[in-house]
C-alpha cells in the first residue's frame, strides 16, 4: 500500500461518497456542493494520471462554469433552507435495485474481460500535441468536429438568450387587450367608456 | 490491490454511472435531474481516459473524446438551465410531476 494507491483511493472515495450525497440529499444547495466535490475529485483523478489538461478543462469547465450555473439557478427557483421532497418509497426501491443489479452485472462482465493493449510507445497528451492534432487537417486530425463544436456552441447561446429572454408587452397591447376581456362581461358600458378614454388619450 | 490499473478506473466509473442513473430515476426536480445527468457524463469521461492511458497510450483520441463531451454538456447546461428558468416563470415551480399543462 504506498502513497500512489491511497492517493486513488482517497479521489474515488471523494467521487463515489460526493455523487451518494448529491443523488440523495433533501436539501438542493446541500446536492450541488457534494456535486462539485465529486467533480473536483474527478479533476484529481486525470491529473493522476498524468492528463493535465484533461484536468485542467475539467476544473475550468465543470466546477468553474457548470456547478457556478446550477447554484445560480437553484438561488433563481428555489427559497432557501426548504427541503426537497421525499421520493416515493416504491420508486425509490426499484430505482436502487435496478442500478445496483445494473452495477453488479456491469462490473461482473468487466472483470472477466482481458483487454489487450496495442504496446506502442507513449507519446506526451501535452497541450502543444493535443491542439496540433486537434487543428490538424489530414487523416487524425479533428478540426471537422471542433469546427462544429463551435457553431454547436454559438446555437446554444443564441438559443438560451432566446429561451430565457423576458418578453415586456407594450403598454399600447396592454390597452387593446383589455376591452376583449371587459366585453365579456359587459359588452354594452364598456364600448363609449373605451371611445371616452381613447379620445382623451 | 498494490497496482492500479485499468480496472479500478472502469469500477469507478461504473459505479458512478449507475448512481447517475439512480439520481435520475427518483429526483422529481429537474436541477437535481441534470445533476444526475452531469454525473453520467463524467463517468463516460472517466472511461475515455482510462482507456486512452492504458489501452492506447500512443493515440490522443480518448482525449479528443473528451474533451468534446465536456463542451457539449457545457452546452446542454446552458440551454437547460435556460428552460428551467422560464419554466420556473410561466409555472413557479420546476417539479415535473406538477408541470403536466400539455398533458393530453
């Protein structure tokens, strides 16, 4: 047992005890805390394996960026201190069962697999390597994906200022609207008085 | 148990997979649902490097993998969390059990 494997343990330990508490926690702000600890703990364990900017990108993007918004939007819809509802005990258990079976026979059928490595030699996953083939035309290079990541990214943008924008009605709809509610119920007063007011105005 | 290898990495994330889709099946809330669906995600990544450290050490793609799911659910939070907020104005509540006005 030396340093190395408690270090993956203790960064599993974080992961699995962090996603536990974040799945089952009542109280929502409490969830998305133990959610940025499982992602922190994720973070750790590319940079054990020596992929720093996997990490990197992974602390930037995920706890820096995602986890940030997900508080914002719970502080948005949420009054503070009230818990969540209970699940229901019946979903709840067949929920468990499932994902556990679901894990058991998962790792089951993992450990009776023999993987075989392809034995080349390694080459640095370093930033400088990484964008040469990211932005690389020939045969491995990824520049067709990374160019449709970014129009990918600019629709959501443009979608969620879309989705999320507060429409303000015009006060002069607001006047037009009214007299077809009125005139349900009284359609014959509220015509002169409208005449009246739209006179004056 | 002295050597970590590929295996710990791929029960790791299996693990957290499966907790992913438990937090799926049970939350009621739609925040909490893409928390569990970040989960899910990230143990997909958690895969992809694995297998791209000890499998294919001589390749990048693994990392390209990667890094692609992490922007792309960059992108999915972002939109979700746009929908959340203007289903959270039109109802005052982000329940999916109350939210059933389009329910036939």
């Amino acid at each position: 047992m030396n340093a190395s494997t408690i270090i993956f343990y203790l960064l599993a330990a974080s992961i699995i005890g962090g996603a536990l508490m974040a799945v089952t926690s009542l109280k929502i702000f409490r969830s998305a805390v133990f959610l940025l600890f499982s992602l922190v703990g994720i973070a750790g364990l590319y940079f054990y394996l020596d992929y720093e900017f996997i990490g990197a990108v992974q602390v930037i993007v995920y706890v820096g960026g995602i986890v940030v918004l997900i508080i914002f939007s719970i502080f948005l819809t949420h009054g503070s201190g009230e818990d969540m509802k209970r699940p229901h005990w019946i979903r709840a258990i067949f929920s468990a069962v499932a994902a556990a079976f679901g894990c058991i026979l998962t790792m089951f059928y993992i450990s009776q697999y023999t993987f075989t490595t392809s034995g080349k030699p390694a080459i640095e996953p370093n930033a400088g390597n990484i964008g040469a083939q990211m932005l690389s035309t020939t045969d491995h290079g990824y520049i067709l994906p990374f160019e449709v990541v970014s129009i990918l990214l600019l629709a959501a943008m443009i979608g969620c200022i879309v989705i999320a924008i507060k429409v303000k009605i015009p006060p002069h709809e607001i006047l037009a609207e009214k007299p077809e509610d009125d005139s349900v119920d009284e359609s014959k007063n509220s015509e002169p008085l409208l005449a009246n007011t739209q006179i004056e105005l | 148990m002295n050597n970590i290898g590929l295996f710990h990495f791929l029960f790791v994330s299996c693990a957290l997979f499966f907790i992913g889709v438990y937090g799926f099946l049970t939350r009621r809330n739609l925040i909490t649902m893409l928390m569990s669906v970040e989960l899910i995600l990230n143990s997909v990544n958690i895969n992809f490097v694995a297998f791209n450290k000890f499998l294919y050490a001589d390749k990048l793609d693994g990392l390209f993998f990667t890094i692609f799911i992490i922007t792309i659910a960059a992108a999915e939070a972002a939109v979700a969390i746009a929908i959340i907020i203007n289903l959270y104005r039109n109802h005052k509540t982000i329940d999916v059990e109350e939210t059933d006005v389009m329910k036939f």
